[in-house]
C-alpha cells in the first residue's frame, strides 16, 4: 500500500503542493480579513461583505479541489490488483508507453508499464500487478512464473 501512495505522489505532487498553496493562500487571506472585519469595521454591513467574500471563496476553492479530484481519481481509490498470464505487450507511439495486456484466453485488461519492466516481461509470464484503478499505471509488478 506505501509503495501505491509512493507512486501516486510522485506522480500527482504538482498538482498536490499547488493546490495546499491555493488553499493556504486564501484561508489565510479569509482569516486577515475576518480579524480586519472584527476590529474596524464592526458593523453589519462589513460582516455582509465578509459572509460574501467567505461563499465566494469556498466555492473557489471547492472548484480547486474538484478539478484535483476529476484529474487524479486514484488518490480515494483502492489500489487494483490482478494475477494473470501476459498475452501481448505493445509500445503505442501515439501514447508514448508500453502496455501489457494480462488475462487469461477469454479476456485480456490493458496495462501501462515503464520501458524497463517492460523489457524483462515475456509473453506467457504469470505475473502479478499492482496498479492505478482509473489510470491503468502499474505501480508493480512481480513475475509468479516464467516460462522462458
């Protein structure tokens, strides 16, 4: 399971870091200026403008974190695994990445792989993937039997 949160950090830790940036940016920018509101401008029309800014905001915020969530589904997901025998394996240049197909005769579930795994796996091996349920990455991969 360390090894699948390894990953996905490594992955996704742009798009992390710049979204705690955002959200520290502007809680503390909400919280300068409630203390502001409070202080100087204890009226009522001045706790409106905030209550305001605070929908605004949240909803920012809100529209921050949703597009994080759309973009890396994995981080709420369990890690998927599977065992099977590897029945093709393909670089698609259009991609740029080499995919394993694994399964058994009647279906066959395409996987991304890096070039060097890649490169040690023979068709027919039995392996054993850990991967990225919605993004299809292998996170590992460990060869049960080889026939070669």
């Amino acid at each position: 399971m360390a090894a699948y949160y390894r990953y996905l950090w490594s992955a996704t830790w742009p798009n992390l870091i710049g979204l705690v940036l955002i959200w520290g940016v502007v809680l503390g920018r909400l919280g300068w200026k409630s203390r502001h509101t409070w202080r100087f401008e204890h009226d009522v029309l001045g706790f409106i403008v905030l209550g305001l800014k605070v929908l605004i905001w949240t909803g920012v915020l809100g529209i921050y974190t949703e597009l994080l969530l759309l973009s890396q589904p994995d981080w709420f997901k369990q890690p998927g695994v599977m065992q099977g025998s590897v029945m093709g394996k393909v670089y698609d240049s259009r991609l740029g990445a080499y995919v394993l197909e694994v399964g058994d005769k009647k279906k066959q579930q395409p996987f991304y792989i890096d070039q060097k795994a890649y490169g040690q796996i023979k068709l027919e091996d039995q392996v054993k993937l850990t991967y990225l349920p919605v993004r299809r990455d292998v996170v590992s991969c460990q060869v049960l039997k080889s026939l070669h």
